[in-house]
C-alpha cells in the first residue's frame, strides 16, 4: 500500500477516534519501569518465583510489534532502554480498552500496566491490566529501512533512524559515554572546563575558511570560530594553567565521511608542559577512555585490527615519509627536488611553495592513509606550523606532533609559541600566503600579540577530534554515523 494512502486511512482512524471522544495526545500519564530494568530484575526469575511477585509495573514507549490472536495480542513496546514484549487479554483489560488497541498502530506511543510472566517460550513478558494511548502516529513507519538507497534519508529523518534502528541509538549512547569519560579523565588531573566565544571578530586558532556573520547592534562582522585556541591560551596567560573546552566548531569547508561543517572537540592547554609531554597524557587518555568505554584496548575498526596497547610509534615527518614512501632523502632537503616529486604524485603545489610546505603535502598524499595503529607524526615544518614553537635543534621545524590511528588524524597538538615577536612574523608570512591567494591561512591577530607581551608560561595545548574518536570506537564509518543532525545537501539542490 502505497505511504499516501496509509496515511489517508490513519487520518480517518484519528478522527473517529476523536469523533467518539478519545483523547489521542494525554499528558497524564505517570511512568515507574524501563523496559530494561524489569528484562534486568526478572532474568533469572521462573514461573514460581514471578507468581509471588505483588508489585505492579508501568511501562510507556512506542508499539513497534503486534501479533494479534483474537480476543488476545501480544505487543513489543520500545523505550529509550531497549524492547519488551507484553500480552494482552480482553479479560485483563477491558472490552473498551481491548476495542481501544485494535485500533492502534505500530508506531503509536501508549501507556501500559502489569505483572511479569513467562510464556509457553519462556521469554520474560509484561501481562497487561491496563492500557492507554499516549500519543497517535498519524505517519507510518517505514517497513523496510536498509540499503544504500536509505542512508541519506536516515540522516535527514533521524527521529525515524533511532526509532526502527536500536544500533543506532547504541552509537550516541556510546557517544554520551565518551564525552563524559573524558571529562571525569580531564577533571581528575585538575583541568578546569571553561567556555570561550563561538562567534569572533578574527577567526584565529587554526588555518581554516570561517562561516561569516554580521551582529546588528555592534555593527560588525562576526566569524563562527574555526578553533578556541587563541581564547583559551589568553585564559593561560591569566594565570589558569590548565583549562580544557569541549567546543563545537565551525569550517566552511567540504564536506566527505571524515569532515562536517560543524563538529567538536576538546581542546586543552597545560602550563609548564611540553608536546612530549602530551604523547603521554593522551595515550594514556584514549587508553583510559577506550577501556571505560569498549572494556579493552583492540578492537576492529572498518575490517583494521586497531591496538591502542603504549607505546605508540613516534617519528618525525620526514623519517615517516623515507620509511613509507622510499623517496630518496636528498628529495626532501631540497626545494626544486620536493616540488618535482609532489607534482609526480599529482599534488596541486606551486613553484613558490617553501619546501616545508612541500614535505607535508608529500607526507599527507603518501603516508597518512598507511598509519593504522596509534602514531604520533612529530617535527612538522614551520611553515605548516604558524602557532607553534619552535624545535631548538632545528627552527626550521616545530615542537609539534599529530596522532594518526587507522589512517586518519585525531588529535594535533604542540609546544605553544610564546614568543610574541616570532608570533608577529609567523602571522605576517601567512598574510603573505593570503595575498597570494590561499584563503586558509591564519589572519593577522595583533591583539593575540598583544596577549603574549604579557608574558604566557610555557605552555603545551593539543586539539582532539571527538567525532572521528567515537568512529573509532563505534565502527562507523561516516562522521554522518555519530552526529545526531550532520549538515545535508536540500533536496531540491539535488534534484537540480
């Protein structure tokens, strides 16, 4: 039957229920059970056992089941803790309240009261004394919610995705879970959770395109933040030493399996520490997180075998590119060599690109994608690198390291630049670049230097990606799989 003309009947079953006095949307009713806390209580319990038992249960959720024998039924109702099933007598409820559900729908909210029972089958069953409808689904659920073809419809109507599919109400479970694991982790070590800006004059912290808005009554551009980076190292300049935010950001960028226009992430800073320092607060972090979260430090994820078991592998850019790529290493020494060999591999480079600029393109095309277990990449290149200090056994380097599990970055992270006139002239070589036509480098933030000529301790912050980590813990394989809402294309985009 076709979705109108299921709608049709379900409209004209909503008004005579109305026309007999039925009211379809009460707001009375009082729950005192969870699905999941009587399957818990009474798993052991057998017949006897649920014989003895005087108390009285209440349920509410979604009718998602219905067998129907007559002048008995059985129902599976679902609620935010999983499914039950339930049975239900013309005897036990009533002639009207019996009349009432054969006229439900799958898909209806409704209330329901009872004992525990087993069947024949021995499956733990609510036996129903009472009945009632909470709310009517006008709309039917969709009978068959797979295949490809589906997953962007399950995106645009995620109400209905965590409806008909228990897994994926699992994953944001799991990803309440997460965030909260990190917080307890992050509270634990006396990091202070704060909260900074997320509309900015400049948007600063990372290199970036920013979405642009305009408030009225200041009479200003305003910029979604691209990171919280250059707010939170102001409040470690103010003497907090250690602050983390979980924060929400924003880039207009493309969008693919690993990259949303919005997304989060926790970014934290610690005084008097350095990027060393950090390889070792987040193993042990993503180690504390994983077990909390997934009893264990292997899993699977996407067919990869992933072992977050310390140490993790640390190598610099360019030993990773020599290990991986097997490039000569007098390729990557020199400028018209590098250039040469990024365009072999196709890379969109210029002639004028400095050569640290090169290597990572090179490292990023060759390398990446082949770091399935936990790897800090370290030594990134200044010129990649504008808001981190600088190696002192080679400037031309950075304090710096990004974490790579299963050929995607997670975390980034530094030695932060404290130095207010090295800050100047890395903020005025990425004007040059902007000049020049690259609209993702950072922009010239004068009061940011202002900030440092106060003096900022030595300080190490580190950027790290929540949603690409709770992929990694959930087996998903779209950044679309573990936000709630991700941004879509409108439909009538695609139709055109």
């Amino acid at each position: 039957m076709a979705d109108s003309e299921l709608l049709r009947k379900r409209l004209e079953k909503m008004n005579a229920l109305k026309a007999e006095g039925i009211d379809l949307y009460p707001n009375d009713a009082r729950v005192g059970h969870t699905t999941a806390s009587i399957l818990e209580r009474f798993k052991d319990a057998d017949n006897e056992v649920l014989a003895g038992i005087n108390e009285r249960f209440t349920l509410a959720g979604r009718l998602m089941a219905v067998r129907n024998f007559g002048k008995a039924a059985f129902i599976n109702i679902q609620d935010r803790k999983g499914r039950m099933q339930a049975y239900l007598h013309r005897n036990s409820i009533g002639d009207a309240a019996y009349s009432l559900f054969k006229r439900l729908d799958v898909g209806d909210i409704v209330f329901i009261g009872g004992k525990p029972i087993r069947t024949k089958t021995g499956e733990l069953t609510l036996e129903v004394d009472e009945l009632r409808l909470l709310s009517k689904a006008i709309r039917p659920l969709p009978e068959k919610w797979h295949g490809l073809t589906d997953v962007e419809t399950r995106y645009r109507q995620r109400h209905v995705d965590l409806i008909v599919n228990p897994k994926v109400r699992e994953v944001f479970v799991t990803r309440s879970r997460i965030i909260n694991a990190i917080r307890q982790f992050m509270d634990e070590r006396d990091f202070l959770e704060v909260e900074t800006p997320m509309m900015q004059p400049k948007a600063g912290g990372a290199t970036a395109r920013p979405f642009k808005t305009h408030h009225n009554a200041l009479g200003m551009d305003l910029y979604l933040r691209i990171a919280p980076e250059l707010y939170l190292k102001r409040l470690i300049t103010g003497g907090m030493e250690r602050v983390y935010e979980i924060n929400r950001n924003f880039r207009n960028e493309g969008i693919s399996t690993f990259h949303n226009p919005e997304f989060t992430m926790m970014e934290f800073y610690q005084a008097y520490a350095t990027y060393e320092d950090l390889m070792n607060f987040t193993e042990e972090l993503l180690t504390s997180v994983a077990q909390s979260v997934s009893g264990g430090l292997q899993f699977q994820y996407q067919g990869m075998d992933i072992d977050l078991t310390p140490p993790w592998t640390r190598i610099s850019v360019k030993d990773a590119i020599l290990r991986y790529d097997g490039v000569a290493p007098d390729v990557l020494e020199n400028q018209e060599k590098a250039y040469a060999y990024a365009r072999e591999l196709g890379l969109e480079v210029k002639e004028t690109d400095a050569l640290g600029k090169i290597v990572t393109a090179i490292f990023e095309e060759v390398v990446e994608k082949k770091l399935i277990q936990p790897t800090f990449v370290t030594l990134y290149p200044v010129e990649v690198s504008p808001l981190s200090r600088r190696n002192a056994a080679d400037p031309g380097l950075t304090d710096r390291f990004e974490l790579y599990i299963a050929g995607k970055e997670i975390a980034n992270a530094f030695s932060e630049l404290n130095d207010p006139e090295d800050q100047r002239g890395r903020f005025l070589m990425q004007a040059k670049e902007r000049e020049e036509g690259n609209e993702e480098t950072h922009v010239m933030d004068e009061d940011y230097v202002q900030v440092l000529e106060y003096a900022m301790p030595p300080t190490a912050g580190e950027g790290i990606g929540i949603d690409r980590l709770i992929m990694l813990l959930t087996d998903s394989p779209s950044i679309r799989d573990v936000i709630l809402f991700p941004h879509m294309r409108r439909k009538e985009q695609e139709s055109e």
